[in-house]
C-alpha cells in the first residue's frame, strides 16, 4: 500500500466522484499516514514555558533572521516577542485582542508582524470566510493597519503594502500612510485566500473554476455529472501579475475548497491548504486536510500531497533545508508529522499523549487543541505551541541524509 500511496496522484484522484477505487485508495493513504518502516514515535523532547505568564498560546512564527519568535496569545493577552537563544522573553504587546488568539506571520524582512483572527469553533462551514486582520510593527507593536472582514491579507516582499482580497477585489493598501492606494478587480470567483511570490511579481488567488476553464478541459466534455461535481465543490489557483493584474495562467488543477495559499520563501513552491467540502469527502470519519503542492517556476502542480486529520485547519512547515515537511495533525491526541519532503513519506511522528500534559491544568489548556510548529535553525529539532508551554522535540536523525 505505501508504494501505491507514494506513486498515486492522490490531488488528480480527489477530483472524481466518492464511489470511484481512487476514493478508496486515498483513504488507506490517509490512514496509513505513508509510513515509513522504522518511524518514530515520542522521541526526545523538552517541555517549558516562554515565560513565567502562563497565558495559553496560539500563533507562533519564526522571524526571518531566525533569531525570535512570535507568539500570539489567546483570551485577550498580549503577543510576545521571544530570544531563541536567550529563551527569553524580549517585548510583549497587547495586539490582536481576539478571544482564540491569532495565526502570526513575519514581513519579508521582518519589519511587520501580521496577525490573523482565530476561531475556537470552525464557522460558516463549506463556504467562503470573512476575518479580522491587523498588522503591527514588530519592534514597537504599534497598530499599522486594521482590517475587518477580509478573505485574506499579505504584506508584499517589498514591505510597503498590505494586499487584501475583499470579495472579487484586491486592495493595495499603503502601510506608509495607511491609505488604500489601488484596487484591482478579479476576473474571476475569487474565495478565501492569496499569495505573492517572493520577488512581488505575481499573485496566486484561489478561484471557483469557470465556464471558460471547464470547458477547456477535455475530462468533462461528455461528463456533464463531473462537470457540476467540479463547479459546485472544487477550487482552482490562478496567478496574475502583480503589475497589471493580467492573467499568467490558471493552476490545471481543482482543489478541495481552499483555505490557505503560501508562497515558499525561495519561491519554489505554492502551498494549497485544500479542505473537502463535507458533502463531497471520502473519508469514513473525521476530517480531511490536504496540503498540496505547486511548482512555483513552472506553474504546474506536482505529485506531492501532505495529508492531514487534524480538526481545525493544520499548521505547517518546510524544513529550512527544504527537505522535511512538517504538518499537524490528529490522532487520538494532537501530534506533529515529519515527512520527507520529496517523497511525501512520513519519517517521524510526535505524538502529544497524555503524559505531556502533565503539568497543564485543565483551563491552561486550549479547548481546540490547536498547534502551531517551527523548524529550529538547523532542522534538527521542531518547536511547537501547546497549551500554555512550549514543546522542543528533537528529531531522530538516524534517517535523515
């Protein structure tokens, strides 16, 4: 079975119906996690807190010198600001203000702290999301900008704009004055989320497919039953030229719906986070997460799917060195997968069991579940957020070239 899961497209067999041998298949994927002979299991690891405030964590991101992280917190506390070497805390902020805390990211070159709203619960299931955003300056943690309902919010390469999709339009708003510079209408459906390649020079917008793409595509010019599968419950990625707006091409891919898209820093990659709608997955129980993967030179998508359980949209992470993949996901507990990047295989899994909870009184716990992870310089171990500590784990090296 690991062979066929390494060798099957597993994005190109969720785009049929459920009763087709390729739902089957990808739900033995799932399972099986791709498992590699020899995977670990709770290796070593540290638990401490980032401070002695015991507040419960949420976001967290590794600055880009890879010398601090932010870590958001949850129930109004502040957002800090933590020494990597010095383990330390350095500067706290009272930012975000969002009762189940924030997702965080880092500007390109470190200047800006964004900050996305959390939910406890998953809302408005199956359809498009509209959230609170807020972008801070990460020395002083003074307010920028504040924007509430949007799809999806970047701060460009470049630093000097926050780029907002608000329904079919893409705002430039301009972090210097704080003013709306431009807004660039999308030609097509657009849903909940964007990217910006490195260099600034293009967007990825996810899409509802329209009539143009689907009839273009020969796999449905005598399926009429495929053909309203895809228009009601797939996604596309279709990337513009930041300059003009003008249309490069459309990914020749449909996605679950899409709720995620990160450019890699290097710009080799786009990330989909795809998530099933519930009335068109294949899975016996529980939920499906995709992190799928598209070339970011070539624009074509790859073979590569990273699958995961987790209840709430997971968080993840290549590997400095871009050979390891880090996803969340769930089993009986929270745990954290290490796949080789390459093959999708899972090398390693840190299981959050019982016996690390120890030490975690009931209300210092998050009801969620949610954890967020960052490769350590040197990718040799991953910190994760868990509760109101911090998890280091030490990754087995023994099968890593």
């Amino acid at each position: 079975m690991l062979k066929i899961c390494q060798s099957f497209n597993t994005s190109n067999m969720r785009n049929y119906l459920p009763k087709t041998i390729s739902g089957l298949i990808l739900i033995a994927c799932i399972s099986s996690g791709m498992v590699a002979d020899g995977q670990t299991i709770n290796a070593e690891y540290e638990k401490f807190h980032a401070s002695d405030d015991l507040y419960i964590q949420s976001g967290m991101a590794m600055s880009p010198d890879m010398q601090f992280m932010a870590i958001a917190g949850t129930q109004s506390f502040p957002l800090s600001v933590f020494d990597i070497s010095n383990r330390k805390v350095i500067r706290q902020f009272d930012v975000g203000n969002w009762y189940a805390g924030s997702r965080v990211s880092w500007s390109a070159a470190g200047r800006y702290l964004l900050l996305q709203q959390l939910f406890y619960l998953d809302f408005a299931k199956n359809k498009d999301r509209e959230v609170n955003f807020e972008i801070v300056d990460a020395q002083s943690g003074q307010r920028v900008l504040r924007l509430e309902k949007y799809h999806d919010v970047k701060i460009s390469p470049d630093e000097k704009y926050a780029v907002a999709l608000n329904g079919n339009a893409l705002e430039f708003w301009n972090l210097g004055s704080r003013q709306k510079d431009r807004t660039m209408n999308i030609p097509g459906n657009a849903t909940n989320s964007l990217a910006m390649s490195p260099d600034g020079q293009y967007i990825a917008v996810s899409e509802r497919p329209g009539d143009d793409f689907l009839s273009s595509d020969p796999q449905f010019r005598k399926n009429k039953k495929g053909r309203k599968f895809a228009q009601k419950y797939k996604q596309v990625v279709t990337v513009y030229r930041a300059a003009d707006f003008s249309k490069v091409t459309t990914i020749n891919e449909y996605y679950d719906n899409i709720y995620r898209l990160e450019w890699s820093s290097d710009g080799r990659f786009i990330f989909c986070l795809n998530i099933p709608h519930t009335k068109a997955t294949t899975a016996v129980s529980g939920r499906q997460n995709f992190i799928s993967v598209i070339d970011g030179a070539t624009l074509e998508p790859t073979r590569t799917v990273f699958p995961s359980n987790s209840n709430f949209e997971p968080d993840f992470r290549m590997s400095h060195n871009g050979r390891l993949m880090g996803v969340v996901s769930w089993g009986k507990f929270p745990e954290i997968r290490v796949h080789d990047f390459e093959t999708g295989v899972v090398l390693h899994r840190f299981e959050m069991g019982s016996r690390l909870m120890e030490g975690i009184r009931k209300l210092e716990f998050p009801s969620d579940g949610r954890v967020f992870i960052e490769f350590m310089p040197g990718d040799k171990s991953i910190l994760a957020t868990f509760g109101n500590q911090l998890l280091l784990w030490n990754i087995p090296q023994d099968e890593q070239q």
